[in-house]
C-alpha cells in the first residue's frame, strides 16, 4: 500500500522532536533540505547576535573578554559540543576551520613517526581534507599522501603508514565507517587515525571515547546550526593532547598568552590548539547553535533522520520512479549518516529545478543532487511536500527549462 | 601657557573628523582608548549584523553564498582594505587570523630559498608572530628562528637569511619601522619581509605599493573596527602571487573548489591563501568596520592621530607630572603609530583604576599602560578627560586601593 499524506501527517503527530523545530526559525513554504551544508538559524542565537553585538562588543567593548567571558568561549563550546560526540568536556576545543584544524593535527600527529612517510586517506574524501593533506606532504620532506579505496584502507595499513584521516559521512554518498572498527585497524598497525565529523556531528550518534578515537575534526555549520562558517573544532583524547605539540601555533594556543614572552610554550591540554584570536561573533552564534540540542538524547535524534530518510526513499521509490534517479547512499541506517543522494545525469538541473520550486537540497558534481534530512527542524510532512514537488518537475519535465543549466551556483 | 578645557572644546570645534564619530555607537560617559585592541561598534555593523544573521542567514539561507554574495566577501573585503593601505584591489584578502596568515606566508616564501635557514626578527614582536615561526622552524629541516634588536636587523641580513617579518608599529612602544628603507635593505640582501601590520591599519598611512613591500598580514579587529576576533588579511605583492604556492590549503583556495577534484591547484592570485570556509557574520561585521573609512583620506586621519597624541603627551606633562610616568614612545610622528605608551612600576594598578574610572586602556606585561588614539571616534576632550581622570588617580594615588592589584584582566 502506497503511503499518503495523512499517514505522513499521523507521523508528525507522533513526532517526540516535533516541538523543536520551534527552536528555529525557517522561511513559509521553503522545504529546507540542505541543513547538512548550512544548518538552520536558532532563534536563540538571532536573539544572541543582538546581545552580543550592542551591548558585549559595542558597550562592553574590549573588557567583554573578562566579563563575558569571551576568552574562555573556544573551551567552554567545545565542552557543550563533547557530549554530543562521546568525548569528555576538556577534549574538545572550538577553533579555526576544519581545514585548518586539520592541518594542525596532521603536522602534529605525523611529527610522533617521522620514519613513516605515508599519510593514508581514500579518494573522493571531502577534497579540503585530501587539499590540505597534499600541502602537508608537499612542505614536508619524507611524507608522501596516497588514497587507497575504501575497501582496500585496511590492507594498505601497514609499517609506512605515517596518519590515516578519513572522513566518518562521506559528503557525498552518505556512507558511514564503522569508526570502532577502522580505528582500531589502524591501532593494531600502529596508526593513528584523524577522523573528519563534518557530515556527523549533530546528526548521527557518535562514541569516540567508546570507540577508541583518538583524533577527530568537526564542522560547525552543518548539523550544528552555528552560523555560515563558523568556527570547527578539534578532539584529541586525553592520553595523546601533551605528546602532541602543534606546529601552527598563535598566542592563543601559549600557555602564558598574555605574559608576551618571546619564546613558545604549549598550552595544557587542549588550548595548545588554539592559534590566533577567534572571530567571536561566528563563535557565539555557534554556541547557540549548539545549544539547540539542550536536552536532546542524540539516540532520539538519530531515530528521527532514520525515520525521515525511511520516508524520503520509499516516497522517491513510490513516487519517482521511471525517471531514472539511483539511491547511492546505504539503505542500513548503521552503514549511514543523515542525508540521501541521487545520482542522475541532469542532478544540476534537478537541483536548480527544486530550488525554484522552494525545496532546497545540494547539486555535488559531476552528476549527484544531495537531500540533508535533519531530525531537529524538518517534519515528515516536509519530506512530502519535496518528493511530491521533485515528482512533478520529474514527470513535467520542468527541469529541461534551459535557465535551470545554467552554472553558477557555488555550493 | 598650559591648556585649558576651552581650548581644547575649541580643536573639537575645528575637527574637520568630528562628525565621522556619529559612525559609532560609545558607551555614555566612557573614554575608550583601546581601540587598537578591539574598534569601537560601527552602527553600520549593528545594522548589517541583524540584516546578515535573520535575512541572509535565517531566510536565504544557504542560497546566501550566491545571492547575497557570501563567497566574494574575502575579494571584496580585500578590495575594500586595499586603498588603506596603498595596495591595489587585487592584491589583498580577508581570511582567517594574523597568525594563520603568517603561517601561510612564511611557509610559502620559505620555500622560495630553501639553502636559506634564518626566518629574522626582532626580540619582543608581538608573540604570537615570534610562536608562528617558531612552529615553522621546528616543522621544517634547515630552518631556524634568529631575533636581534632591531638596530642590528640591518647588519644581520645576509645570505642566510630566508625571510625578515616584522610588526610594522610596535605593540607596546608604538615605535614604527622605516617600511621602504627597511624592505630596500633586506631586498639589497636578497630577503623577502613580511610586514605585521597589526597596529598601522586604519590608523597610520600605509603606502605598500609604492616603499615597494612585498608582504604583508593585518588585522581586522583593532582601527578597521571588525569586532571582536574579525578576520585578517593577507596582502601579496602582484608579482609574487603566482609564485607563491600556499602549503596550508583547504577548498576555498581551489582553482576550481566546486569541482570537488581529489588533486591539489592552487586558485589564480590572492584567491589562493584562502583555506576552509571563513567565518561569515564575522566577516561581514568586518566589512562594515572597513566601510566607516568610507570617504576619508587616510592622511587626514593620520593628521588627528598626531593630533590627538601631541594632547595626549602634552597634557600627561603639564598635569601628571612627578608621578614616574615615563613615556615611551616615539616623539617624531614619523617613528610612530598611534597609541601612546608609558612605563610605570604600578602600570597594572594603573590600568586597573583608569578602567574603574571609565577611561579605557590596556596593561602590557610587565610593566607598561597604553593608550589607543583612534581619530575615527576619539574627540579631543576625550584625551582631557582620560588625562584629569587619570591625574587624579595618580594625586590621591586611589591605584593604591587593593581591588586595582587583582589579576585576572586577560587582554
């Protein structure tokens, strides 16, 4: 039996997260499908913004750093977002960009082996990740990066094996690795492993302590509604945070920052891996940001993209089929992160088509069109309206309007 | 004759700048001289904070990065920053922190002589510039950190040196380099110099292009008014961009970064030093702290600079004399930026009851109080009212009072 619209309906009902999407404010009639590219806007942190910018950064001015405790914000988020990932607070820290967090984790960790020349990642990782690995091997002599598939990671380990940093959600696909069992591969090979939580923070469960991670990045922006690039942030566990001394290195990160001494020394912990001065706007929006999971259990959280992403497929399976889109994201909720992808060879203007019909996913090149299914802000009925609007651009061929191929949209 | 409050309501009266105050939203009643740490709050910025954070944000949403033009903010910004500081447009952009950039620079110049060990500078630049080298010293083989006073940095150029950066106007003293004579010496050697212009943006005219600097870093936060912990920016002379390969990379700095390509290619020009995605709402707040240059000759706003100091000095002699102030920056406006630097055994107590006393300064380790003198929003009987309020606390020596001694000030 074919689902309907009440059936969707009597799911939202039953929606435990139902009520959270109060938490956010979102555009009449937009069906907003890209929250895993830029999460949706908390109305605390609009509510923050104001504070923060009239009365912290215009009356307060310089001494906000004191008194409302600017200065401890990168340690006081990364201790909101631990629980979030299975880390203890003081193992994560907010700070820079994904990619420059992982050039600092890179540089240091491959420091700890200088005799082992390879830094291991797979192709079509989040092509930043692989970017900035390459600069790493390129400044550095005796280090090389290779990219082995996925099915061949394991196999590739071995004694030359500097770091591997693989990405959990692919950007893409949506596959998920089984962060415990990879991480513990690479250990038994001596390995170390930095893994890149940008697609599952905030939207898959996840257990690093328990998992035995050791290294991770993570994006700020996506499921963690912080705010167009905000800050990302770093985890390293305990027992490796003082083996590691970070060659990127900046006031922030010395153990003394405003003794002004000329020399380098660490900081404790994880504020060794603090560089320069945080842009504390971006930073406080992403606390709010974080903090629209305040008493949210990520297991409910996860139960509800599984749901969404069940909804999404069989509506596509029901009501779209014929047109020639193939599921390329894992249909096992555990070999998975939170969003859905289509491969089709007009995916750019299936997107573009979507988008003027107010249901917003992600056109990922050469031929992927990519739906973020976030549990906190969108409703059964949401994935209905997109499916039901996608079917119709389908079946009319509206997508063939040539101002649909038009290139230009950047992310 | 010793100056009266009249006469100096009388330089207000004639300030050709005075109006360009009304840009800024002050605190009632506070005198805040430390806009050379965090700038005062453009109204302009308020205004686009809430427009960036509910409109472009909350409801463009990600089509943001096109419609509202997220992703031509570093370029524009740069553009923007460029005539402050005698640069063409293309050849400055916004991104990241001033440490960052560093890294970005001197890694990327290293490379460029790579028989050359020394990175040169001069004892007590701002640290984190002196921690960033240290990093990429100890990172790279052959490479090492040598400082010497700044009298001897001319005779230590020399074939060994691989690159010379130096903090332009000096944090704590406010002394400035000689820019072309000191980049003509180090060219004469074969050494490229890297100019930390920190403390002489927005505030002194800079003039890159024509004392022929090559590079040079700055930061967004302190005269360019872009809030707290605003991106920085990156200028490189035209005719080395494209022989400057960046070694800290990410996608923003692909040629092409919506291909999503495994391998490595350096975008053409500036666009190259950007890595991961930047901070949008601190990004934008920046570009209004640009924008309240708009209009103003960067000359004349030098001309109140060393109007507003010459008070300053002239003031702190005639009233607070016999207290052990001893002033240490340069009298010559041409060896100077703009802030005003005394040393003071109690320079902590100091700062501490100023602040109590609403005049806003900052204590630099270990023993001196500076006094940030920024033309846009500072009128001169605000320099009488910070120096009577600070006479008075030197008179009746209330820095004396306990609660001044307390240490916890972090900035």
């Amino acid at each position: 039996m074919t689902l309907t619209l009440e059936a969707v309906r009597a799911m939202d009902a039953a929606d435990p997260l139902r009520s959270v999407r109060e938490r956010f404010t979102l555009p009449e009639g937009l069906v907003y499908l890209d929250g895993n590219s830029l999460g949706a806007l908390p109305r605390a942190a609009a509510a923050r913004q104001d504070e923060v910018v009239r009365e912290e950064w215009g009356n307060s001015l310089i001494r906000s750093w004191n008194t409302h405790d600017w200065i401890g914000a990168p340690q006081r988020i990364g201790a909101k977002i631990a629980p979030l990932i299975g880390a203890k607070p003081h193992e994560v820290i907010v700070a820079d960009s994904v990619s420059v967090n992982l050039f600092k984790l890179l540089t240091a960790v491959a420091a700890l082996a200088p005799e082992r020349p390879v830094l291991l990642s797979e192709p079509g990782n989040f092509h930043t990740d692989l970017h900035v690995a390459s600069g790493v091997a390129d400044m550095l002599p005796n280090l090389r990066l290779e990219t082995v598939d996925r099915a061949e990671i394991a196999g590739a380990l071995g004694p030359d094996t500097n770091t591997l940093f693989l990405t959990h959600v692919h950007y893409k696909t949506g596959a998920r690795f089984d962060m415990a069992a990879m991480t513990a591969r690479a250990k038994a090979a001596g390995v170390p492993t930095i893994w890149d939580l940008s697609h599952s923070v905030g939207a898959v469960p996840l257990h690093l302590n328990r998992d035995g991670a050791e290294l991770a990045i993570g994006c700020g922006y996506k499921y963690l509604n912080g705010g167009p690039g905000a800050p990302a942030f770093l985890y390293v566990a305990e027992h490796l945070q003082e083996r590691l001394v970070p060659y990127l290195r900046g006031w922030m990160g010395h153990a003394q920052p405003f003794a002004f001494l000329d020399d380098y020394a660490p900081a404790p912990g994880m504020a060794r891996f603090l560089a320069g001065t945080p842009p504390m706007l971006s930073m406080l929006a992403l606390e709010s940001g974080v903090e629209s999971f305040d008493g949210l259990a990520m297991d409910a959280v996860w139960e509800k993209s599984v749901a969404l992403f069940n909804l999404f497929a069989r509506l596509v399976e029901e009501r779209c089929g014929g047109h020639g889109l193939e599921c390329i994201t894992p249909a096992t909720a555990e070999l998975r992160g939170s969003h859905i992808s289509y491969r089709h060879p007009h995916a750019f203007e299936l997107c573009q088509a979507l988008i003027a019909a107010e249901v917003i996913g992600d056109f990922r090149a050469p031929d992927v069109v990519r739906f973020g299914l976030t549990p906190l802000y969108l409703g059964f009925e949401d994935i209905w309206q997109a499916v039901d609007r996608f079917r119709a651009i389908l079946e009319s061929e509206s997508w063939r309007d040539p101002r649909f191929a038009v290139r230009g949209r950047v992310t």
